[in-house]
C-alpha cells in the first residue's frame, strides 16, 4: 500500500533496489537495461512455500521462472538441492514446454516469481524490450541454449 503512494521513479527506484541482485543472477536479466528491468521489477512476485510443498510439477506446462531468496528447494527424488540466488525454469520465460522436474520446498522458503506473461506485458508497453526479449526466445527456440545463458558451455548442465 505505501508503494502505491510513491511516484512511478521511485517505485521503481525502490523495486530495483530490492530485487535487481536476485534477478541479476540470469544473464537474460543481467544484460538488461536499467529501466527494463525495472519494469520487471515492478511485475515480480513472492511466492512463500512450507516444507514439502510443490512448487512446480513435472509434466505441467512452463510459463514461469523462480528465484530463490531464501530456504531451499529441492529436485524431488534427487540430491538436488537449490538455494538463495539460484533459479529454475527459465526456459518457460520464453517457451511453453513441460517441466522436466517437480521441484518441492525443502524448508520454508520464500521465492521471487516472473513469468512469460509479465514479460509479454512489457513487451507491448516497451518496443526495446520487445526487441530484447525476441532475441532470447530466438536463441531458446533455435536451441542455442549456451548463447541465452541457459545452460552451461562448460559442463552441459542447465542454470
């Protein structure tokens, strides 16, 4: 409620603020322009989650990526564990595909949520944007995964 009284700025300003550094952790937010990423940052989402929760289901289409802020998640049925400034599910920002995983709450956490609908928004307000997020979903769709910061040119691994 207070943040619906600042200015547009500074409510951004202050958005930036507190979630440039959990977004910055994937290149597609970490190359972008300050004022898109505001613009991002004023369409995130918390997400809180208690233990054993699921917080996405293998099979179930991908429209949204998750960072973690705090807690810990977990692969279910693997020693998969994610913590504060990793992520998950990026490729649905840019491509309806099934999840590959479930991914459950280990601990209470809480997570930052963006999904491809936030992003469409934007781009329909913003033809810069527009333009950046079109040449990661090309990359995505051409399966140049290494290039989008997706997966790891290093070991192969996703994230």
């Amino acid at each position: 409620i207070m943040l619906e009284q600042l200015s547009p700025f500074l409510r951004m300003r202050l958005l930036l603020c507190v979630y440039r550094g959990a977004l910055s952790t994937h290149p597609f937010f970490a190359g972008m322009h300050t004022l898109m990423l505001g613009g991002v940052c004023g369409k995130v989402r918390n997400a809180t989650f208690a233990p054993g929760d699921a917080i996405v289901q293998q099979g179930e289409i991908a429209d949204a990526m998750f960072v973690v802020v705090f807690g810990c998640v977990q692969v279910l049925g693997e020693s998969i564990f994610l913590r504060p400034l990793q992520y998950f599910g990026d490729v649905g920002l840019f491509r309806a595909v099934p999840r590959a995983k479930t991914i459950i709450a280990a601990d209470l956490s809480e997570l930052l949520t963006v999904t491809r609908g936030m992003l469409t928004d934007l781009c329909s307000e913003n033809s810069q944007f527009q333009e950046y997020y079109t040449h990661y979903s090309n990359l995505v769709a051409e399966g140049r995964l290494v290039e989008a910061g997706i997966q790891c040119g290093l070991c192969s691994a996703m994230g």
